[in-house]
C-alpha cells in the first residue's frame, strides 16, 4: 500500500519548485510591522516574514493564538513553495483568504478569497509572470508589514491599501479606495490550493446567498489534500454595495440571482468610493454552516472597530508570549526565538463554534461539552517530536482540549486514530501514528480532564488488530518487508516507538498484559539493524537484507522508497526510547559515538533525484527532516554530553536565522521552531513519552517560564556567549546538580535552573553512568 506523504508531492512538484518563481530577487533584511509597536512588548520581537522564504512555507497571517481564521495574502497556489499560499521570492498577490497552513509540506485551505479592485472586472487571478492579464496586484516588500494579529500591504496599481486583522473565528478587512466610480471587491468560491499550475481546486459544490445589500452567506466542500472538508462563511460590508454580479464557471453570463449553486461560483460587488474612505469587511466561518459562521462573527465581532480588534489581537499574543521571557547575548536571537514561539502557538488551530458544535470526522456535526473546544490541523508525525512536549510547558491549559479532540477524532473517524487530521477529514499523511504519543505523554505528564481509560481501546485497536499499512507484517515478523510496503524500514522503527508510547498509556489505564507484550515490540526495531554494516537497512519478506544497499540512498529499488524523509544515515539513529540498549547493536558505547560523529562528518553529497525537501544538512545529519530532530541530544546517553552542546549550539548557528529564509525545512506546523526554543532554553525531549528533557547548550542568557499556580521556572546560562557552548557544571534549586538532564515533574514545580557555560568541554560533566538520561527497557 502506497503511503501519502510529503515525498508523493514532491515526486510531482520538484519540478515546478525548480521553475523561478515571479521575482527572484532576494530582498535584504527588514523588520515586521513598520508600525514601531511599544518597547516594552514582546511582540515587537516576532518577524512574521522568517520562514517565508527558502522552504519555510510559512505564513504571514493575520490571525490570534491557535486561531481557526489566519486571515492573510496569497501570492501563488500551485507550487511546492507557496503551500502557505505565500512565497517570500512572490512579486504579485492574487488576494486574502481566510485559512492557510503554516508551514506544512503540502498545500491546501485558502477559503474564501477577497479581492479589491477599481475599474473593469476582471474574472481570473492571472498569471504570476503577467498579473496584468487577471486581478493580481504587483507588490514589493517595501509595500507590507506585519505583526502578531495583523498584516497590511499597498496595491499600488490600484491605489488601495490593505489591512488585515482577526478574532478567533472572524476576519476582519479594512480597504481604502481611491476617488472612484468602479470599485468593487471580489470574493472567489472556487480559489484554494491547485495540485499543480492549471488545475483547477476541487471543488464538488459551492453555494452563495446574498441577503439584502450588505450581507453575503455560502460554503462549499473541497476535494484536495484534506478530502472533501466542508467550510462556510458570513460576510458583511461596512457599506452597503450598489448592485452585485455573481459568476457561475467559466465564461457564464453575470447573474443577479440571490441565490447560486455550482462548483465554480464567483462573486463582483461594487461601490462608489471617495479617496479615503475606507471599506470594511468581516468574515465568520465554520465548518458546521453558513448560520453558525454568522453566529460566530455576531458573538465574536458585532461592531466595526478595526484598530480595536488589532489592538486586542495584540494584547491576546502578548498575553500568550509573556508565558516566557527571554535574554539573550545576541539580539538576533530575541527576534528568532520569539518568532519561534509565534510559530508554536498558531497550530493545531481552533475547530469548533461559539456555541460548542463542530463537524467531526465522520461529517456529520457534533456538540462539544460545555467549556470544551475542539481543535485540528495535527501534523503529529512531525510535531509530537517538539512542539506538543513544548506545549505542555508554554501553554499546558490547551493540552487537555488537544488530546481530547484527537480522542473524538480516533472514536468518529472511520480510518480510525488520528495521523494527520485536517479540517474534519483524515489526511492519512506520514507514517506511524503519532497520537498515540500525544495521548501518552499527557499521561504521563499528569494532565488531569482527559479519559484515559476511553482512549485506550481506541489505540490498542490500532496496534493490535488493524490492517494498516504494514502491521500485520509488523505484528507477524517483527519488520516490515521492503518488498510488500513501501517506506517499510521507516515504518517499522515508527511503529516501535508508538509501541513504546502505547505500552505507557497501556500501564497507565491498568492494562498490564498489553503493556508488557507492546513494551516487547517496541524492540521490533533491532530486526532492521545490520551489525555488519552497523546500519538501519531494508529487509526482505525472506529475511535477507536488501541489496544494493547505499546508506545514502532512499531506497533500493526504483519501485518505491525504503525510508520517510530519511535514508539509512539518518534512520540508524531513529531510536528515543532504549538507547541504552541500541548501543550494544554498535558493541558499545564507542561504537555508538564513532557512528554518531561520522553522522555529522561524512559527506553531505545527494544521490540523483533526492527530493528538495532534504536540507540543513550537516554531514549527513538533515535538521529540514523531522527524523534528524533528536539525534544530537544522543550523545548524552553515551556519556559525552560535551558533543552535543557542540552539535546544537553549531545546528541553532548555521540553520537558523531571522532572515524570510531562516528555516532550514518545512516549518511542519511549529516543530521547526518548537526545536529552536527547547533547546535554545537548554532542554530537549528525545523521548517526550519518559516525561524527561536531556540538557543541551542554551542560547539564553536567561528564561523565565511562567507555570500555572504562579510557579516560575527560571533558567539562567552564566557566562554565555557565541563561543561559549559548554556546559561546564549545572545548579538546580542552589545545589549542585550533576545529571546531564532532568525531568517533567522537577521543572513545573519551579524553581532555578543555571548552566555554567565555557568555551572547552568539560569532559566529566554527565559522563558517570548514573548521570546520563535513563533509556534502558
């Protein structure tokens, strides 16, 4: 069974990511927002457009914290690279839509499109390399500016600016006009993200209603990446429209029907306007319906004061990044890591109505209980890794809502737990299934208002019985065969470590004789490592090793892929749970480290016809690749904790930056940025299930993490600067503390934590057994 992944897109897409985009200069640096916000607030440090740029895909939305509207630019959306719907290397917008995903390695949303114009009607986007045959409007970066809940640019050719802000689950617009007779606005039903230049978004049916002068309703279902999600909206106008054109697919005559139906349904509304005067508009949605979005924007935003909702929008991120503040040596780093916090806080995104309903995965719409919400948008594959154990720190009133909507998601799905949900529909992209770690460390993080004991049966379903994608081999041979699954090597050792997570979750809800048999299988991923060659390698339904085998390889046939966005270098050390065991596959602990540091020294050199999405490399270590994320921190358990402050200090150098091109991959919904902060802070989960975080090299000069209760945790690094990345001894509560890492339940007690930096390693620091991570089964 094929896997849909990132890598499916990308065999289609490398091509078009090749072609240049509309304007290939590369801008120099500049600030976000040119709006000079207050020197005391912590947002004044967040550069929306890092991570724009390169293969970012993030971004610049208007949008609140975990907002269900990121109400923002789309200047393309049919290339790799605009998956955003907005490249940085762009040169033309082709309007606002109201949805976008940040950062994700394929594209889908862009709901609902607005557009302005002044003069004649023009029925397509156009071209990115002529806007002038359709509505788009050229623009530089010198024309725009961002920051945390809003985003304004001029259209020049058209002499109106744009302004963008949001609610939770409104957007709200403020377009001023020139002097003139023709303007008008245009809201585009049939606009989202395309396959591919030239084919068209899917979209099965759209309906719109337009109700007096100054209100719009619809929805539609779109059939792409997030198959056959459902989205409404309510808009209403500041002023009322003079007349209306709805256009109903291509070439059809102007309809003044108040009501229309079809797949490809746009609409043209136009005014008088005096210069200056501005036009706002606002916009509910929902994925229940078009009523429910009306009753968002009702509750939500019942007036028209746009800089108050900006100005409240800012006290809302403001609220949200005050959980940590930040000192750094550089002041670089204060706009890289306040942006990563940003980024952590956008996804996954709000999925439920002021009054509690929501469409589940089943389509069919739901009520949540009273003070619950419902989420979605869990690229978990990437983000169990860093962004959801950042979460429990920075933002754990959120996670029992989180893991609660990933259980009504396992139970109201028909393709059973959660792998990558989106709006109502299961994407099914990646491999493994990461809720299961999700809902395992909540457990064993000690959240409380989750039930445990119904999510269980949920995952052991999934782990025990169901045919999906490789487990019945899995379960049988203890591997999956390169020759019956594609991805099989990737998916074996994924699946140990969801087995890992689920034997946790199986204790935990007092199912012990299932903990101890998954607990078992989670060494499944010893069947898939060579000692000969001390490599992960493909194996055979008859138990031979694949050949050729070449560990830089992704794979060893032209039939499909033997590894997820990895090869054989990076995945022998896609291992976070029994380290201590997995070195004696390397004869020890000096075997371990000579692999390790031959990782990061060999050859970065690509094979023809690897994917574009392999990047940050160092050697043939890939941060831009999620299974890279942890294997710095390694070393740690092999008593050199030394060469990791080296390899993360050098990682958040050289493949970081506060530049639009400033990731070194996929964004992946916060993880990239989710990596920065922990270990800019010191701290790194390679094991989120352990509940534990293994010390790394801080980029802080000092932290404050405000915990619920009132508690603080506070994290000083004596002596830090660019060359010194040592740890040399550590302090915890005022005593000397000589671990090399330290635990969940410590840290949300409070309480000071000091590195002692230096610029040489010491040797001693966290080298004694007892002092290393505990990874031993």
């Amino acid at each position: 069974m094929d896997t849909p992944t990132r890598r499916h897109l990308l065999k289609t897409a490398a091509a078009a990511a090749s072609l240049p985009l509309a304007g290939c200069a590369t801008p120099g640096p500049r600030e976000a927002g040119a709006t000079a916000l207050p020197a005391d607030k912590l947002t004044r440090h967040v550069d929306l457009f890092i991570g724009t740029g390169g293969h970012g895909h993030t971004t610049p939305a208007a949008t609140r914290p975990f907002g269900m509207v990121q109400l923002g630019p789309d200047t393309y959306n049919a290339v790799w690279d605009s998956c955003s719907g907005y490249h940085d290397s762009d040169r033309s917008i082709m309007g606002f839509s109201h949805t976008h995903l940040s950062g994700t390695g394929i594209g889908d949303l862009l709901d609902v499109l607005v557009m302005p114009g002044v003069g004649d009607v023009k029925r397509q986007p156009g071209p990115p390399s002529n806007p002038e045959l359709g509505w788009r409007a050229p623009f530089t970066h010198a024309d725009q500016a961002a920051e945390p809940g809003y985003y304004r640019v001029a259209l020049r050719d058209r002499g109106v600016t744009v302004e963008l802000t949001a609610t939770e689950r409104v957007g709200l617009h403020r377009y001023t006009f020139p002097a003139s007779a023709r303007s008008h606005l245009m809201v585009d039903l049939r606009h989202g993200m395309q396959d591919k230049p030239g084919v068209p978004t899917r979209v099965p049916w759209a309906e719109l209603q337009v109700v007096g002068n100054d209100t719009l309703l619809g929805g539609r279902s779109v059939k792409q990446w997030a198959d056959g999600r459902h989205i409404y909206f309510a808009m209403q106008f500041s002023r009322p429209f003079e007349r209306f054109e709805v256009f109903n697919g291509a070439g059809a005559d102007a309809s003044t029907a108040r009501e229309s139906r079809g797949t490809q349904l746009l609409a043209a509304l136009h005014w008088r306007t005096e210069a200056g005067e501005p036009l706002l508009v606002k916009c509910g949605i929902s994925a229940v319906s078009a009523e429910g979005a009306l009753r968002n924007l009702r509750e939500e935003l019942p007036g028209w004061d746009f800089d108050a909702v900006r100005a409240d929008a800012s006290v809302a991120w403001e609220r949200e990044l005050s959980v940590l503040q930040l000192q750094t040596f550089d002041a670089r780093h204060q706009r890289m890591l306040y942006t990563a916090l940003y980024h952590s806080l956008l996804a996954p995104t709000l999925f439920s109505d002021v009054d509690g309903r929501y469409r589940g995965m089943d389509l069919q719409v739901h009520q949540l209980p009273h003070g619950e919400r419902n989420y979605t948008q869990f690229s978990l594959w990437d983000t169990y890794r860093s962004l959801h154990p950042l979460l429990t720190l920075a933002a754990p009133g959120r996670v029992p809502d989180l893991v609660n909507s990933l259980i009504r998601m396992a139970e109201q799905s028909e393709q059973g737990v959660p792998v990558w949900p989106l709006q109502g529909r299961e994407t099914g992209c990646m491999i493994g299934y990461h809720s299961a770690v999700v809902v395992a460390e909540a457990l064993a993080k000690g959240f409380t208002g989750i039930d445990f004991k119904r999510a269980w049966p949920l995952w052991r379903q999934r782990a025990m019985d169901d045919a999906y994608r490789g487990l019945p081999q899995y379960r049988r041979l203890g591997y999956i065969p390169s020759d019956q699954e594609e991805e099989a090597t990737s998916k074996t050792l994924e699946y140990a470590y969801d087995d890992w997570a689920l034997a946790r979750l199986a204790r935990g809800v007092g199912a012990n004789d299932d903990a101890v048999l998954l607990q078992q299988r989670s060494l499944n991923y010893r069947n898939v490592f060579d000692p000969a060659q001390r490599f992960v390698r493909p194996r055979l339904a008859n138990g031979r090793w694949a050949e050729p085998f070449e560990p830089r390889a992704l794979g060893h046939s032209a039939r499909w892929h033997d590894f997820t966005e990895s090869n054989a270098w990076q995945a022998t050390f896609l291992n976070q749970h029994d380290v201590a065991g997995y070195m004696q596959l390397f004869g020890g602990e000096a075997g371990f480290i000579d692999k390790l540091d031959a990782l990061f020294t060999t050859s970065s050199e690509q094979l023809p016809g690897a994917p574009p999405d392999i990047a940050g490399l160092i050697g043939q270590y890939a941060h831009g690749n999620e299974p890279s994320h942890h294997i710095a921190y390694l070393y740690a358990y092999a008593g050199q904790p030394w060469k990791t402050h080296a390899r993360v200090r050098e990682i958040m150098d050289t493949l970081y930056s506060d530049q639009p091109d400033g990731l070194s991959g996929n964004e992946d919904c916060g993880q990239m940025s989710a990596w920065l902060l922990l270990s800019a802070l010191g701290l790194y989960p390679v094991d989120p299930v352990s509940a534990r975080y293994v010390f790394g090299s801080p980029l802080v000069s000092s932290a404050v993490l405000t915990l619920p209760g009132g508690a603080r945790l506070e994290i000083e690094a004596q002596g830090n600067g660019p060359a010194q990345r040592y740890v040399q001894s550590v302090t915890w509560r005022g005593q000397p503390y000589k671990r090399s890492w330290i635990d969940h339940a410590s840290l949300v007690q409070g309480g000071r934590l000091v590195f002692v930096m230096g610029s040489e390693p010491n040797r001693q620091f966290g080298a004694a057994p007892g002092d290393r991570p505990p990874a031993a089964l």
